[in-house]
C-alpha cells in the first residue's frame, strides 16, 4: 500500500483558514525542518463501507526532533454518487486521538465536527525534544447514505516549513471509498437507494458496486425476478452512474442463455480491490436495465459464485415495484381564479375565495383561472388535453398557456397545447351583470370531457347612487380636530394599536360610502367623492379616498374599489352642540351637470378636562360569576357628549372577578365607552364570593374624579333558605283556610 504523509502546518496556516487556532508554542522551542508526518492507514479502516454505517479512516502520524508547531488537516467529500444527499462538508466528522504512545505532556490534540460551509478537522499543537514514532492521532469519517464511490479529499494548511504531504510538494491527498450494494439511478422514485416504484412499460435501472477483493477470477450471478433484464452495462471507470448510458461496455459479461438477458447473466470480475484505498476508479461496477409489462414487484438479486465450490453468496438486490400507467387525474387537477392581470402562477384556494369584479366595458379583465393538470401520480400531466371555457351572463373568455395576459376573449375558448398549466382569462363583454364560467378538459386520448371547475364573477356599469354604508363617528371635537381616518390600507395596527376617532395614526374611517349602480352591484366612481358641509364654521372639510382592500379584516371593500373611507375636521371655531350637515356628493357619470348625493348629520362635543363622567353597572346585583358590563359615560360642561374618540379611563373593581381582572381604557363614542355590547360578549365575571363589590376608576378631567359602581353578588344559600320561609308561611296560610272549610262544613 502507498504510503501517504502531512508535515507541519503553522499557526499562520491555521489562522488563514478561519479556524481561530492560536499556537500554545513556547518562545525558546527549537525550530525544525518537518515536525509532522501524517499517514493513512488503509488496513485500519472500515473494512466493508455499507449504506447507514459510518465509514471510518484512521490518520497517524510521526513527530521529528526539536519541533515546536502547530499542525492542522481537514478533509471533505469531493466526490459522491449523483443522487447522495450528503452535504460535500458538512457529511464529515473528526476525532482526535486522545491517549497514544506520544508524551501527554507534549502534545495538544482536538477535533471539530464539521458544518454545511466547513470541513472537519483535527488539530495537534506539539512541542517536542525527541523524535516520535508513527502513533494514532485521530480518524475521518462520513456516513454514506447510498452504494457508491466517494472521494475524501484531505488537505494541510499553508505554513513557512515543508508542509505538504510529501517531499515533492502536494498539500493534499485523496482517499476514495467504495459503498457495496445497489442504487436505483433511473426510476419513477427510489433514486439513490435500492427500493423503489416505476410504472409498466417504462425502464428502469439499477447501478451495483461489487465488494472489495473483486479479481479478474471472481465471477458473479445476476438475475431479475418479476421484471426483465434487458441491458447490462460495465463502466469504464467508477463513475457516478446518472443514467444507463453512463456505462457503455460490455466487458466481461455473458448472457446465461447465449442470446438476451431473459435468464440473467454472469459477469467476471476485473480488478482487486480494498475498499477504502488510495487509488482511483478501483473496483467493478456495473449497470442493468429492466422493464415490466405488468404490475409487480421486481427483485434484481446479484451474488458472487465461488470458484472451487460454485455457492453462490448473495452480495447485493434491489426492488422495483413497477405499477399501472399514471394517466390524468381529474381529482388532482386544480383550477384556481386570481386577479386578472397579475399573480396567475401562484393562483390558489385563498385567491380563488375573493369575489372578482370589474367595470362592464368591453374586453376589460375581469380575473384569471389557473389550470393545472396532474396525473394519477401526482406528477404534471404535460400532453395536449383540451381546456374548454364557457360563459352563461355576462363575460368573456380566453383560454391560453400565457399568465397575466387577457387578451382578446370570446364566449367559449379551448387550448390543445401540449402543456401542464392553462390560463383562462375572463372578460368584460360590455354588459353589467353576473357571469357563470365553466371550465372543462378533455382528455386527449380517451375523449372523456370533466369539469374541474365553475367561477361566478360580476361586471358594474356606471354609479347610479351612493350611500353611507357605515358610519363609526359623528361627534367631532370643539375648537378643531380630524375626526376618523380617510385611509386606503386599513390594518390591524391603525384598527387596533391605534384605534380611535382623534389618534393621528388610526385608520378606522368616520364613515364609509358604498357606490352601486342600477342593479345594486358595487360599483368604482371615476374620482373620490367630496363633502361639503352646511356650516364652515363647524365643520370646515371632509375627505374621502378609495378603499384599497389590502386586509381582509379590516379593509371596508375586499375588490380595492366601490368603498370609500372618509373623515371631517372640525372649526377652530367650532363648540359643544353645533350642527352641520355633510353633503358627500361625486358628479354623476350619465349627467356631468349632476351630482349623485347623500348626506350625514354631525354634531360637535366638548372636551374631557370640564366633563363629568360617570360609571354603571348593568344589573344591582350578580349571580357568583355572572358576565358584567361595565360602561362610562362622558358628558362636557355644556351637557353634551364628549367628542368621539376621546379618552375612557381604565376600570378596576375592589374583588377580584373572573375573566378580565380590569377594563383597559378605552373611548367614548356618543358618550359611552363599555367594556362589551352585551352580556353574552363580556369577557368580565362577577366575583364568587358573596357580598357587595365596586368598579372604581379615575376620571380623565382635571379634577381627576373618582368614579365607582356598587353592585353586589347574590348569597345562593341565604336565597335557598328565603324561598323556603317564603313557602313555609304559605303552607300554614293554606292549612289555616282549609281548617275554616272544614268548620263550616261542619266537617270534624
């Protein structure tokens, strides 16, 4: 065996490869010409590499006289079988060799495991007097996870003595492993290990590395059962076998029959190997292809036949279990809508949940329907199977393999091109109305026609009316304020965070107005309608913008058009009990000498700093743990309430209650601020244990008043033991009248 070695490698080496290794090397130690020899130990490695095992290769090494140095080598897998999931670095392991013949009190040694982006190493920092003899320092090693060749790449650092693996100078040797067994490398799935699937009539094949101590004398059986052989191929050298034409040579191979591979055949060995050497392209290995007919499970079993004895030794097999055709799957084909001119390759159930809605004129995109065809496999089914759209309404259609794109559509439309995704673009047809698409494929071989799918879209015509469909605010604030948010995005933080009529940041509107046209459908305005107030001096401007539907919570329209969000501001000159009426109007799109109009009443609330606010509880008295509601209210100095969005301060009670042990602040809209709509939605409890209990919080104004709310919880056995007095007393008031009737009856 040729012998391999590794000298000194410096500090400076190490640090250059990123390691951080700092040398622990005395000033005054003497300086050397080749301090650290490394060697690979072929004979003590895993004698026989198999899948799942970790392959195992010993380094030693020898110390020269008078060296004081720091040696470092690293290794990673440069080579691997094509389907080896292994990572080139981060597959490798190291570990040092902690007691050996060398003097302890010289030597450090350690072992780093490896990373995805770095290569084991070992590490030896010594300081020595005397020469060392070849010891063990320390093993490389790797899991391979398929038969194969691999090819472990070790290298030194860089350093200012003879640092490299051998005199001639090379500061890096390679170590190759062979893998014995099988690995399907051509398959419908299983690639890379010796089990898998492949469909009738297809091929697959399997690549074999023969075990180590192969000769040209060897000799080894190969047969298939369940499916049949029809190829066999040696390499010329171990490669990473991708496919069957990898290997193209037929040396040493004999048909058992003389004539195809129906009965197998018997291939002679070529080569005598180890299996962890030095030397390259260094054991047989060879290709077989098989096919089958019919659904079964096929078994390709390879064994080695004894020269003197003729026994044969299994020695490797892999399984194929071939199935039916995969043909097209109605069941896993999808069709998905989205929006018409972005986003089509990524259409999925969520998109395809969004109502889709446009202006109703002519060849204007309405949405897209993604078609994907899959097969019985769950593999795409790319043949020309026709995709046929329809309208029933109001639309049109184009069927096409172009994302994106509406084009020019018609009332049906069909694509045979040979492709796994279809696009379906859906268009407006000039009419307002609702619109039934139904989209089918018919199977290019059989004929058999399927719907996957039916979409409902809409098309508006122009704006006939407008309304408030919602309105959040109507009090705004004496001396000046913006009241709500004409926002576009509406989110959880401006909604939540930040809700409110007066914070800067909100987004909940004041109100919202809904455009719809003669049909009641939703409908987008050419510009953002614009209010005009009845009194300047109360409320001086108001704005509206279009809803984006960016949110699916909290946006007011999911379409991005037809809602509007508005705000107002009030006067500086504006105070508690003013009125003005908000006329929202947008010009209308049959009359530009019109307006289409509605209108909204606000009126204007003082400030908390005068106010008087007050606290209640909804009932005098709880059952233990009945839900509560907790509500403040808030007039100003002029008995009015407060502005909406004003402060409400936080509640807490002198009991400790269930649920919500207190209130968050909150605030007032309309003058009152409560903890829940109702009963059934509170998430606050009435205290167990009997007696009276009170709310209490501090008032915003600047007396900063204390507010309280008693209330009490009800004693459940002082009620058992009332209604029994109670029917105690009834009971003797009845025995007493009867007693009567009897006397007069005379009865005794």
């Amino acid at each position: 065996m040729k012998t391999i070695s590794l000298k000194k490698v410096s500090a400076i080496a190490v640090a250059s490869l990123g390691f951080g290794l700092l040398s622990v090397v005395p000033a005054n130690a003497a300086a050397g010409t080749s301090s650290l020899m490394y060697n690979f130990i072929a004979t003590g490695s895993t004698a026989t590499p198999t899948v799942g095992t970790a392959v195992i290769v010993p380094i030693t090494l020898t110390v020269a006289s008078g060296e004081a140095s720091t040696g470092i080598i690293s290794v990673e897998i440069t080579t691997k079988p094509t389907n080896s999931a292994l990572d080139a670095q981060g597959a490798t392991t190291a570990s040092a060799t902690a007691a050996n013949s060398l003097d302890a009190a010289k030597m450090t040694t350690a072992a780093t495991a490896s990373t995805a982006s770095v290569g084991a190493f070992l590490t030896h920092t010594w300081v020595s007097d005397a020469s060392e003899g070849a010891t063990a320092a320390g093993s490389f090693g790797f899991t391979p996870d398929t038969a194969g060749k691999y090819v472990m790449t070790l290298t030194t650092g860089t350093g200012t003595g003879l640092d490299e693996w051998n005199a001639t100078g090379t500061t890096s040797a390679t170590i190759e492993i062979i893998v014995t067994g099988a690995s399907l490398v051509q398959a419908a799935s299983g690639l890379g290990t010796a089990a898998g699937t492949q469909t009738t009539g297809s091929q697959s094949a399997v690549a074999v590395w023969l075990p180590a101590a192969s000769a040209t004398t060897s000799r080894y059986s190969v047969t298939a059962t369940g499916a049949t052989i029809v190829g066999a191929y040696v390499g010329a050298t171990v490669t990473d076998a991708v496919t069957a034409n990898t290997y193209t040579s037929a040396t040493g191979i004999t048909k058992n029959n003389g004539v195809d591979y129906g009965t197998g055949f018997t291939l002679a060995g070529a080569r005598t190997v180890t299996a962890v050497t030095e030397a390259s392209d260094a054991s047989d290995s060879f290709i077989v292809q098989m096919t089958s007919a019919v659904a079964a499970t096929a078994t390709l079993t390879v064994k080695s036949i004894d020269s003197t004895t003729g026994v044969t030794t299994t020695v490797a097999t892999a399984v194929v279990t071939y199935g039916a055709t995969p043909d097209l799957s109605f069941g896993l084909s999808t069709a998905y809508m989205t929006t018409p001119s972005s986003g089509g390759s990524s259409a999925s159930s969520t998109t395809n949940a969004v109502a889709r809605t446009a202006v109703k004129t002519l060849q204007t995109g309405i949405s897209q329907v993604k078609v994907t065809l899959v097969k019985s496999d769950g593999t795409a089914d790319d043949r020309a199977h026709a995709v046929t759209a329809t309208v029933a309404g109001s639309g049109m259609v184009l069927v096409n393999t172009t994302a994106d794109t509406p084009g020019t559509a018609l009332r049906t439309s069909t694509d045979s091109t040979a492709a796994t995704v279809r696009y379906v673009h859906i268009n407006a047809d000039g009419t307002a109305g609702t619109g039934t698409i139904t989209v089918s494929v018919t199977h290019a071989v059989t004929g058999v026609t399927t719907t996957l799918g039916t979409f409902t879209v809409t098309t508006y015509g122009n704006a006939t009316k407008i309304a408030v469909s919602t309105t959040n605010f109507t009090i705004g604030k004496s001396g000046g304020a913006t009241t709500g948010a004409a926002a576009i995005t509406r989110n959880s933080t401006g909604e939540v965070t930040n809700a409110g009529a007066l914070t800067a940041s909100t987004t909940t509107p004041a109100f919202i107005i809904k455009a719809t046209d003669a049909n009641g459908n939703v409908a987008s305005l050419a510009n953002n309608p614009t209010i005009v107030s009845s009194d300047l001096l109360v409320v001086s401007s108001g704005t509206c913008v279009t809803d984006g539907g960016a949110d699916a919570t909290y946006s007011s329209s999911i379409l991005g058009f037809g809602y509007y969000n508005c705000a107002f501001t009030t006067a500086s000159s504006a105070k508690s009990g003013n009125r003005a009426t908000l006329t929202i109007r947008i010009t209308d799109p049959a009359d530009a000498t019109l307006y289409l109009t509605t209108t909204l009443a606000v009126t204007v609330g003082g400030t908390i700093g005068t106010a008087t606010e007050t606290l209640s509880l909804d009932k005098l008295s709880y059952v233990n743990g009945e839900q509560l509601v907790v509500t403040r209210a808030a007039t100003d100095s002029s008995g009015n309430p407060v502005a909406d969005g004003t402060a409400a301060p936080a509640v807490t009670f002198n009991k400790a209650v269930g649920g919500t042990s207190s209130i968050a602040a909150g605030f007032y809209v309309g003058g009152k601020s409560a903890n829940a709509t109702s009963a059934a939605k509170s998430t606050t409890f009435a205290p167990s244990t009997p007696g009276a209990f009170v709310a209490l919080a501090t008032s915003g104004n600047t007396a900063a008043t204390a507010l309280t709310a008693t209330s009490s919880v009800i004693d459940a056995n002082a009620g058992i033991a009332t209604q029994i007095d109670a029917l105690n007393a009834k009971i003797v008031a009845l025995n007493a009248l009867i007693a009567k009737i009897m006397k007069k009856l005379g009865v005794k």
